[in-house]
C-alpha cells in the first residue's frame, strides 16, 4: 500500500529479510502451522458434527499463524484483541470501494486526485487508522518487556533496528509509524488470500473424494 520510493525498498527489504529469519519459506515455520493446525481441527470437533461455516475458523488460523511470526505468540480465539483483529481485517475486506478508493490502491498517482482524496477519508482510511492502532498497542506491549538479547518476533526486531539508527534517515525508516504500516500489510496481504485459497482447497476435496483420499492418507 506504500509508494514506492527509497523508504518501500527499505521496508521490503527487511521485512523479506526478518521473516525468513522467522522462519517464512523454511521448514523452521512448520512448527508453528501445525500448532495452528491442531488448533484449528479441535475447533472443528467441538462442532459436534453440526452444520458450521469454515470460513471464520480458517481466517483465525491463518491470522493467528501471522500473529506467531510478527507477535511471537498466537492468540486463543475467544481473545477479545484477536477478535478485534480478525474484525478489522474482514471489515476492510468487505468493505465496498468506491472506484476512485480502488484507483488510489492501485497507483500512487491517483492519490493526488481532488475526487481520490475525499473518497478516502472515509470509512475504509478509518478502518486501516484502527488497524494501525492494534499494531501500536502491541508495539508498547512489546516494548515494555524488550530485550535486545532476545529477539522473539517481528515487532522485536524492528524495536532493535529503532535502537541503532543512528541518523535522522534512519529514525524516520524505523519509526513507529512505519512498523504500524507494515503490520497492516503483512496482516491485509496474508490473512483473506490465504484463508481463501484454503477454502477453495477444501471445496476441490469435497467434490473429489478420490483427492481427499490421497491428501488424508499417510
């Protein structure tokens, strides 16, 4: 959702290169999603084999396996925050875009449009302005018991980058303006698309029995 510019390719480039130090694209991360997965299954069970919508047990899941790597620990699904969070994030994913909001997502220049600049004030730029907030609670959450010996999660390490900027260039790019940004992004470009390709998963095995067979079995 940035523009792009020098301060987007400082922001990509540590978040590519913290996440995977978190363990994104390796298997290190397996033992997170398999929590999550065990998680998920007992969820499903407690249905009592009634009738039940997937799609909220999936968006919990998958936001809580995010949670894992930018928060070092996931949330019980009852947890007012995690609720709160999963709420936010559905809000702006149904959220109905004017076309001048959906042009000003897609290119930074739409934004200087008189039109652009008034359609986003509303509803959808309060919805990111709550995220947002979420990230800075948990940012003073985890400020207050930070050690710069023991890097527990995403949020940590950007607070340990904080602490070496020794310019004002460097302070802008880790201020916490701009991990709150990256929260958002990480948790907007992670959850839906996820959860969705996950449903769509399901889908395919249960009209395929013989492919739900072959994924089930050992």
């Amino acid at each position: 959702m940035a523009a792009y510019g020098p301060r987007w390719k400082q922001r990509r480039k540590f978040a590519l290169m913290t996440l995977r130090d978190f363990g994104v694209g390796k298997r290190s991360l397996e033992g997170n999603v398999k929590e999550e997965g065990n998680a998920l299954v007992q969820e499903v069970l407690s249905q009592n084999g009634q009738p039940f919508d997937v799609k909220v047990m999936l968006q919990n899941a998958v936001c809580n396996v995010i949670c894992s790597i930018v928060f070092g620990d996931r949330f019980e699904y009852g947890d007012p925050d995690f609720l709160r969070l999963v709420g936010l994030l559905n809000a702006v994913v149904e959220a109905k875009p004017t076309f001048s909001d959906a042009l000003s997502m897609l290119h930074p220049v739409f934004r200087h449009l008189r039109l652009s600049r008034s359609s986003m004030q509303g509803k959808i730029v309060k919805m990111f302005q709550a995220l947002q907030e979420f990230g800075g609670e948990q940012i003073e959450k985890h400020r207050e018991t930070f050690d710069p010996n023991d890097i527990r999660d995403f949020v940590d390490a950007f607070l340990l980058e904080q602490q070496r900027a020794e310019d004002e260039q460097a302070r802008e790019n880790f201020a916490d303006k701009e991990l709150q940004e990256v929260l958002v992004d990480l948790f907007m470009a992670g959850t839906e698309t996820t959860a969705t390709a996950t449903r769509w998963a399901l889908l395919y095995m249960m009209v395929n029995p013989e492919i739900q067979e072959k994924v089930s079995s050992p």
